[in-house]
C-alpha cells in the first residue's frame, strides 16, 4: 500500500467578513422583531466573524455550493487535466439531484474523470478527504482532489421561514422550543469550502503533509437524531421526511430550514464525539498524545473547548490547549469545510515546520458521529 500525502490545500470564503451586528441584515429578520436568541447564542460561540455567499447591499446570492467548491479547487494550482479522482462533500447540495460532485465537475469544466459525492453533516468533507486518500494509497488514483463545502446562507436567510410565521405564529408561541432550535443554527453557521491535492508522493520542494491514519465512527444505533433538515422529528425521537409533506407543508412548516435538538446536543455530544472514540484510539495505542505538536478540534462553538478538554483528558489524551488550532472566531463555523480551511491558514503560513505531528478533530452531531485523522508535515 503507498504512502499518501496533501501537498495543496486552498480555501475560498465568499464576499467580505460580516460581523456579529450586521449578520441579522444580511440574513434578515425573521417576523416582527430581531432574533431575541442572537445575543445569547453569539456570546456563547464566540464567533466574532464569518462569511456568507450573499451581497449584503441586494441580498441576492453570489454563489452556489457548487461554485464555492470550484472556486476553492482553482485555487489549489494544481493541473486538473491530471486529476485522477474529484471527490466532493458538503451537508446540503444545491440539489436532490445529480450529486454535488457532478455538479462541481461541471463547474470546472475539466475531462471526464471519477466523481463521487460523499453525504453527511460535518463529517462529509473528512469522509472525502478519506475517499481520495484510500484511492491514492490502494493505487486506484494518482493524483486526487478532495473538498468540503457549505452555502449554508442559502437555507438560513429570512424569506425561508416567512409562510411559517405567517401561518403558525400561534404554535410558535404555545412551543417556542420549536422557533429556538430553528433559530439557533442561523448565527451559528456560515459559508466556505477548502480543497486538498493527494498524490502518493510529496512535493520535490516545500512541505506535505503525510496522512497516517483517518478514524471514525457513528453512534447512530444508540442515538436519536440531533441535527436534521428535509425532516421534521416527531416527540418519540422518530423522524418524518420531507416526501410525506404536502407541497404546501414545506413552506408553512419550514421542512428544509436546518434545526438542531439543542438540548440532546448539549447533554451528549461530548461524551459520543470525543470521549468514547478517543478512548477506543486510546486503547488501542494508535497515537501518543504527548508527540502531537498541534491540535485541531473543529467544534461548533467556543462554548465547548473547554469541555473537549475534559472529555480528551478522561480518554487517556491530555494534549494542553496551548498546541491547539481554531480559527473559529473569524472564519465561522462552516460545517464539512472547516477542518480544510483550518489547515490550509496552518499548511501555508510559518507555523507548519517539518516533522510536526498533527491531530484533527471533527465531530457530527446529525446522529452522532465523530472523525479523528492523524497527519504528518514533512
């Protein structure tokens, strides 16, 4: 089996960074008044600036999730024509149908080569990173391109919930649980992509990054949904997908905004996502902790670093924060492209230096699932 390594990573964040007293004009407002959970939510995920893929003067969509992508993969200088494999993922394709890599290819109007979309929620993006990667080291590709990618503005902006507040306002009142976990995602989400070159050797001049091992696992068969759209999810746990709808219903009741069971979130994430595949890592003796030069946890909010912590140190991996990486606070939380965009500002600045031994982080709470990828500079 060969060796694999990134030797390019790019990300492309649209427009210009919009700070936490603008997002709601960007957004828009939904009903009479500004969000009353805005301030509150904001403060706890410390999230000081993000993207989005809208004009904040017309608010008319700049880009698709397509061309975010596409956009991102330009920026790699790397020759598509040699490009073996196109791999793509993100949480909401700008379509049912085709798959958003098809989609992409498209885009970049290159020759006809594999493309395969990779489904999920955060963990979309590591789980295409992981089919290029298996593709390269199986001997199946030469050269592999991998994304993730969110234009998550395009299901948060206000005309989106405004049939449901005209026809349900009543209901939103008597279960303000229910306008919460839709509220919610809209300041903690935002708009971006990163793309990353794989190739079974590294770069003759500069630095790669050697990818050692991807791990992951899902919780779902012990776990109820906690992110969804395209559903609703009824009081015993189950979900209700969007085909058993009536077309109106999709508009009155927001089917496809994105919501979160916050406090399923809250009490059980950290337990799922980092202690217990941590603990197998562990046991297993797959890495020592005390060798990691830099972490790089992608969590959804400042409000759980320090809990993370605490999770790593009851798995056995106690790696101090000072070695960690976020960027967080002014890229935003931007879903499947996050951990891309956090190691490309690492892989191109002076911080990356020869034999330095990274692990990442990235979590899912759609059902519960979590990915951890150990890397190498070299």
């Amino acid at each position: 089996m060969r060796d694999v390594y990134i030797n390019k990573i790019a990300a492309f964040l649209p427009n210009e960074a919009v700070d936490n007293d603008n997002m709601e004009k960007v957004l828009g407002q939904v009903g009479p008044r500004p969000s009353r959970a805005r301030k509150i939510i904001l403060k706890s995920n410390k999230i000081k600036s993000r993207y989005y893929a809208i004009d904040p003067k017309t608010r008319e969509a700049t880009h698709t999730n397509a061309q975010l992508s596409a956009s991102a993969i330009n920026k790699l200088g790397v020759d598509l024509d040699s490009v073996d494999v196109l791999v793509c993922g993100t949480t909401i394709p700008d379509q049912l149908m085709p798959n958003h890599a098809a989609m992409v290819h498209g885009e970049l109007g290159i020759k006809p080569l594999e493309v395969v979309s990779t489904a999920g929620i955060c963990l979309s993006g590591i789980t295409a990173l992981k089919y290029a990667y298996t593709s390269i080291k199986s001997g199946e590709a030469n050269l592999a391109i991998s994304t993730g990618s969110e234009n998550s503005s395009a299901t948060m902006r206000s005309e989106n919930f405004e049939e449901e507040i005209e026809n349900q306002i009543e209901q939103l009142e008597k279960k303000p649980e229910i306008a919460f976990e839709k509220d919610f995602l809209r300041w903690m989400l935002s708009d971006g992509a990163g793309a990353m070159a794989l190739s079974d050797k590294a770069n003759e001049s500069g630095l790669s990054i050697k990818i050692n091992k991807i791990f992951s696992r899902s919780f779902a068969g012990e776990m109820q949904t906690c992110m969804y759209a395209g559903c609703e999810k009824l009081e015993d746990g189950s979900i209700r997908g969007w085909r058993t709808y009536e077309q109106e219903e999709l508009l009155t009741r927001s089917i496809f905004s994105v919501k979160q069971d916050v406090k399923l979130l809250n009490e059980n994430v950290m337990e799922y996502t980092v202690a217990k595949a941590l603990k197998e890592m562990m046991d297993k003796k797959m890495f020592n902790p005390d060798e990691i030069n830099w972490y790089f946890p992608h969590y959804s909010s400042g409000f759980f670093r320090d809990e993370v912590y605490e999770k790593m140190c009851k798995a056995g991996c106690d790696i101090p924060q000072d070695r960690w990486f976020t960027n967080l606070p002014y890229k935003g939380n931007t879903g499947s492209a996050s951990i891309y965009i956090m190691l490309e500002e690492y892989f191109n600045s002076d911080m990356a230096k020869k034999g330095d031994k990274l692990l990442c982080y990235i979590p899912e709470s759609g059902r519960f699932s979590t990915a951890f990828m150990l890397l190498e500079v070299v």
